[in-house]
C-alpha cells in the first residue's frame, strides 16, 4: 500500500468538490426538468444556481476530502502497528 501524504488530500479534496458541484447542478436541473414536462416552461435562475452551486459544492467538497484522507490515514496507522 502507497504511504497517504498531503498531495493526496488535495487531490481528494479537488475530485470532491468537482462531484458535488456536478451533484448539486443535476439537482438543481431535475425540478425545473420536470416542471418543463408538466407545463412545458424551463424556468432557472442561473444569477442562483451558479454561486449556489459552487458553494455547496466547496464546502462538501472539502469536507469530504478531508474526511476521506483523514479515513486512509487512520487505516494506513493501524496497519503500521500491526
């Protein structure tokens, strides 16, 4: 097994964020999908989605990351014990 170092927590991190800015905006897409099926007018505010979405994203995103790397480091300790 590769030793985890701070490169890998940013990469985690940057591949995170990339997720769920995609996560978010697909959640934003669905309703208003919908609605243009029903009624047949796509309505989006992207003034809203687009700041919205990138903070979302950000803030799970290095969360996540962090998270994740935090995980591999525990489990890379506890096999070095061992």
């Amino acid at each position: 097994m590769e030793k985890i170092n701070i490169k890998d927590l940013f990469i985690l991190i940057f591949y995170c964020i990339c997720i769920l800015c995609c996560a978010v905006m697909l959640g934003y897409l669905i309703a208003p999908t919908i609605i243009y099926f029903k009624v047949g007018i796509f309505n989006i505010d992207w003034g809203f989605v687009l700041p919205d979405t990138f903070k979302k994203g950000c803030v799970g995103g290095t969360i996540l990351g962090i998270g994740i790397w935090l995980k591999g480091k525990l489990r890379e300790r506890q096999i070095n014990k061992e």
